[in-house]
C-alpha cells in the first residue's frame, strides 16, 4: 500500500516535469535521433539565413538530452522571417536551452529545408502558404512534416 501512495505521490511531479523539459504542443515537424549520446545536454533549435538576416530561434527549443530517445517532435514558430531554415541538434553550454552564441551544433546538415512560405510557391515549386518540408530531390511535403531524421557529426 505504502508504494502505491508514493507512486500516487510522485506522478504529478513527474508528469509536470515533462513540460519543464519543453515538450511540443503542436509537433509541426517530427524525425528520427541517430548518434548522439545522452549526457551532452542537447536541445533542437531552428536556424535559417533569408534577406540577409541571420535568424536562430530558440523560443520552441526543445530539450532532448535528459532522457535522450530516437526521435523527436518540434514545434515550428510563426514569428519568423519567411524563407528557409533547418533544425539542428546543439550543445547548451550556457544551460539556457536556448541555441546562442557559443553552442556547438552537432547534428550534420541533412540537406532538407523548411521552408517558410508567404505565398504559394514562394521558394520552391509545390510549397503552399506557411511551413513545408522540401527534400534535396525538390519533393515538398505541405502538411505532415516528418521524416526530418538527424544524424550526429
């Protein structure tokens, strides 16, 4: 009886914990970990450099490295420049799970874009309005953005 009360006790702190660790509410785009070790506080951000900005949003970070699994699920900001970008794997030296200055990225460039679109075909045949996934072989997924799999370096 005793350990189920504690058990009783500690689900709420454990599942509250989870939010803590920046959980995605809307998975806007989804893949597979492969390589990376956990230990290494880790977190996912967005980097992209369009008209001449360099951007690299980290206000929908997520924190992966606590209890590394094989994949995961980020949620895309409308906040941002429309252009291209792609998700990163990084080391959160300063503890900040933010992606900044002096944080090294470790995942290696898989070579898909998302793209951020204004209009219809804005950067590339087939995006549509707002967040697509365009392969290296010009293939666009327009709603269900998976298949984002990211290998370490």
């Amino acid at each position: 009886m005793k350990k189920l009360l504690t058990i009783a006790a500690l689900a709420p702190l454990a599942l509250s914990a989870c939010t803590l660790a920046g959980n995605p509410l809307k998975k806007d785009v989804t893949g597979q970990l492969r390589g990376f070790q956990s230990g290494q506080n880790l977190g996912l951000a967005l980097v992209g450099f369009n008209n001449g900005q360099y951007t690299a949003d980290g206000t929908q970070s997520q924190v992966i490295d606590k209890f590394l699994t094989g994949g995961f699920a980020l949620d895309l900001p409308n906040n941002v420049p429309f252009g291209t970008y792609r998700v990163i794997v990084f080391r959160d030296a300063n503890n900040n799970n933010r992606y900044d200055a002096g944080d090294t990225v470790l995942s290696k460039d898989n070579g898909k874009r998302l793209a951020f679109a204004q209009n219809d075909n804005q950067f590339f045949a087939g995006t549509k309005k707002g967040w697509n996934l365009v392969s290296p072989d010009g293939n666009v997924q327009t709603t269900l953005l998976n298949n984002y799999d990211l290998d370490a370096q």
